[in-house]
C-alpha cells in the first residue's frame, strides 16, 4: 500500500468532457463523432448502465431531451433533469438539442450485466467475513464502491466511498478516499460536494498527510477554485503543481499547463507573471521555440525577475513558429508515466497570449485572446462558463498594463496599438472606467485619454476623512440616545 493512491481508476473524468463536447454548440462536428464514439464504447466496455440512463434514457436523460429513442414516450411528461446536469453540459443558446441514441435492449443487458457482478461482490465480502479477517472485508467494500464510480452511479458510489471511509483507520487511505468522491463530484458537476470534500481533504492532509499527496491535493484544490472563478487563488496552486503533478486521475498534464498559464495571466501581477509563468521551466518546456524548450528542459533558463529581458523579442517581426503539436508531457511532471496517451495540443494560441501580454505587444496579445478562446476556452468544461468574464479581464488587464505608463494617450494612438477602432475602444474603456476598473478620463473632443494615477497619500487622507464623518454621525446619534434615556430617567 504505501504512498501509493487508491481509488484513483474511476470515474474517468476523460468521459465528462466528452459529454460535455457533445452538447457544446461550439465543438466542431468531428470532435462530436468522436467523443460520442468513445462514449458509446465507454458505456459498453465499462457496463456502465446506470450513466447510460442518466444520460440517454428518453423521459430522464439529460442529453436526450426530445425523448426519441428505441423506447416509444410515455404520454406522461419527462421529469425535471438534474440540478447538477447544468454544470456538465454546455449552456446551448437557440441551438436544438443532442439526442444521444437510447437502446432499450442494450440497457436491459447491461443492467443484467452489473446485477451479476454485485452478486459476485456481496459473495466476496460474505466471504470475507466468514474466513478473513477486517482488511478484507474493507478491500471487498472498496471494490464495490469502485464498481459504483466506474458504471456512473452517483449517489451510490459516494455512499459506498463513505461506508469504506467510516471504517478506514489509515490517514492515506482516508484521504485517497475522499479525492474519489470529490472526482464524483467534478463528473457530475456537483460544486457544493467539491468544495465541502475538498475542505474535508485539507484537514485531513493537514493532520499528517504524506507529500505525495499534499501535492495532489494542490491540483484537485487548484481544479475546483479554476471552475469556481477564483482564478487569484487557483494560480499558486495550479502553478505549485507543475513541477510535482501526478494527479493524472484529474487531468493531463497539457490541461494542468493551460489551466495554469490562463489563471496566472488573469491574475497574477506583473513580476510575478514574470517569474512564475514567462520564465517558469516547466513552462517554457511545452510553451518556448525550440532553443527555449531546450534551455529549460536542462535548467538553462533564468527563472528570477528580469531575468533575459534584453533578450525578449518583438513578437510582431519574430518569426512564425511551427504549431506544438504532439508534445509528450508524460516525463515532465512525475517519473510516474499516466496511464493513457495524452492527445496533440497545439499551444501556439496560448504561447502567443504570453508572450504579447508581456512584452505589450496589444495588436499580436487581442488577436492571441481571440485564438485562446476559441481553442481552449470554448471547448474545455471548465473554462467555457467563465470564457466571456476571462476574456474581458484580459482587455482589462492589456488596458491597464498600457494606461500605467502614461498619463495622457492619444485615442487613435491606443486604438491603432490594440488593433480596434476608435468607437469600440471608446465603448469598451467607458465600461471599465464606470465600474471604477480604470482610473482615466475620455476626452471625444480633443481625442485623448487622461489617467488619474492614484496618489497614495490623497487616498488615505480621504479615507481617513470618509471614515471619520461617519464616526461623528454614530456619535451624535449615539449622544442623543444617551441624552433621551437621562431626560426619561429624571
């Protein structure tokens, strides 16, 4: 047993995204064919009969909502999907509805099917108890919960995991039980159970938890703020993972390497940016040209603030890269090897949003977001619910990074550097600067924009001020309070 995890087989969140991609109006129609392929050969491989139904059955299914199938509609009406359906399917705007195929004769099978193979479990653990001793009893419970996770069954896995859990003395296995139930809750997208576990992991890990599984936490950690919009808090934790992941049960290390360049480019200050994400090693090593990928694969790359600086080039005379296609990651975060090849990624959109961002490249970082949107956060589960507040944090952030450094910008001049026109630049920082987002005026006549750089000092005099008018007002009423019950005394 030792450090190493348990329960970490199922559920195959491979297949969450699968169902995902099958509703998402953006997904290409090849990338359908093959996520239902490969969920239909899941669903048969696995026996997982209770997922089938979840999702295909004509009245309940959630990706069936036209209710054709094998089976004929009842003429009662189709009950109400599950809450948790909305966060594992793409929100569709005015687009019809996937109807995944029902087989009425292959749900009977494979119902069959897992009838038999709980017999089998509740043979074993008879058993168990009759000839062996409590450690057998727990592995034989353990295998039933892990049959449970891997057919799709959402409320009976977690209620096996938790069976298994009230008899476990064994701080790691306590904590690998737990990930499992949390990894439940991110394939059925139920957020309140990811975060009440995740909690519950913490105090676990915190009471004497191994290191090996402190770091894996990070990622689970770091996965469920990602899908929460706290993006400031999942940057360290996703970034902290990169050069310890093995975590492979939650996703692939190309996902971890996306998942951290886009929080800690939202998030992150610019030094920071600087040192945790442009000069990281670990990725440069996927993100960098050739002789960057080099550099940091044997520990020549400088990762300290400002390091190389006299070296960045202009991203609009470098020279095109090739896309970085079929990277093999499987070495860089673990000796571990995941169990499943990852698939090409083609990272050259979200290198670009780096390096632009950076070195204020505006014209090459807007055209970078719109390719970063349409390739990653359009298509993953995670991101796709927040791509619209991602993308204008971006603006915000290339906005803010240019007005800094003066204090009065021509309007053209700003437009011309962004690659917009005037009116959508107008529109757009007019936004921003009535939410209090940037402190900056617009002046249409003379077609300039003045910043109002913060003045520290001024700030906190009015503060001091606000904040004692206040006082005063609390202490008149106060005063007057007082004055009354004395006068009623007397």
């Amino acid at each position: 047993m030792g450090s190493d995890p348990q329960y970490a087989k199922y559920p195959n969140l491979s297949l969450a995204q699968d169902i995902f991609t099958l509703t998402n109006p953006l997904s290409t129609e090849s990338s359908r064919r093959t996520s239902l392929q490969k969920l239909q050969n899941a669903i048969s491989e696995h026996k997982m009969a209770p997922l089938y139904r979840y999702l295909a059955h004509p009245a309940e299914g959630i990706l069936n909502a036209s209710g054709e199938g094998t089976a004929r509609k009842t003429s009662a009406p189709a009950s109400r999907k599950p809450s948790a359906a909305a966060s594992m399917v793409a929100r569709r705007r005015g687009s019809g509805t996937f109807d995944f195929p029902w087989d009425q004769a292959l749900y009977e099978k494979l119902k069959a099917e897992n009838e038999e193979e709980l017999e089998t479990f509740q043979k074993e653990e008879e058993d168990a108890e009759e000839k062996a001793g409590e450690t057998e009893v727990q592995a034989a419970k353990g295998k039933r919960a892990e049959f449970w996770a891997r057919v799709g069954d959402k409320e009976k896995a977690i209620a096996s995991y938790e069976a298994v859990f009230e008899k476990t003395g064994i701080l790691g296995a306590k904590i690998d039980l737990v990930l499992a139930i949390i990894r439940i809750g991110i394939f059925f997208g139920d957020r309140l159970s990811v975060k009440k576990n995740v909690d519950r992991a913490k105090t676990l890990v915190e009471s004497g938890g191994d290191w090996d599984r402190r770091n894996r936490l990070k990622a689970y950690q770091g996965l469920h703020l990602l899908t929460t919009r706290s993006y400031n808090l999942a940057a360290p934790l996703l970034l902290d993972s990169l050069s310890t992941f093995t975590s492979y049960e939650l996703c692939s290390y190309s996902s971890l390497v996306v998942y951290s360049v886009l929080a800690g480019s939202v998030s992150l200050k610019r030094v920071d940016f600087k040192t945790k994400v442009v000069d990281a090693p670990e990725i440069r090593a996927i993100l960098g040209d050739g002789e960057d990928k080099l550099s940091a694969l044997s520990g020549a790359a400088a990762a300290g603030p400002g390091a190389g600086d006299e070296e960045m080039k202009d991203v609009s005379s470098a020279t095109p890269t090739p896309a970085s296609t079929a990277v093999n990651l499987t070495a860089l975060g673990s000796s571990t090897a995941p169990q499943e090849a990852e698939a090409p990624v083609d990272f050259t959109p979200l290198a670009g949003l780096k390096r632009s961002l950076y070195e204020g490249n505006y014209q090459s970082f807007f055209l970078a977001l719109a390719a970063v949107e349409e390739n990653f956060l359009s298509q993953d589960r995670y991101l796709y619910e927040h791509k619209g507040w991602f993308v204008r944090e971006m603006r915000l952030r290339g906005y803010q990074q240019l007005l800094q450094s003066y204090r009065v910008v021509g309007l053209g001049s700003m437009a011309h550097d962004f690659g917009v026109s005037v009116d959508f630049l107008d529109r757009d920082l007019a936004k921003f600067i009535a939410a209090d987002r940037i402190p900056c005026t617009i002046d249409r006549v003379n077609k300039i924009i003045e910043t109002n750089r913060p003045d520290d000092k001024n700030k906190q005099y009015a503060d001091v001020v606000k904040q004692g008018d206040g006082l005063i007002t609390k202490l008149q009423k106060y005063g007057q309070a007082v004055r009354l019950r004395g006068s009623e005394r007397g």
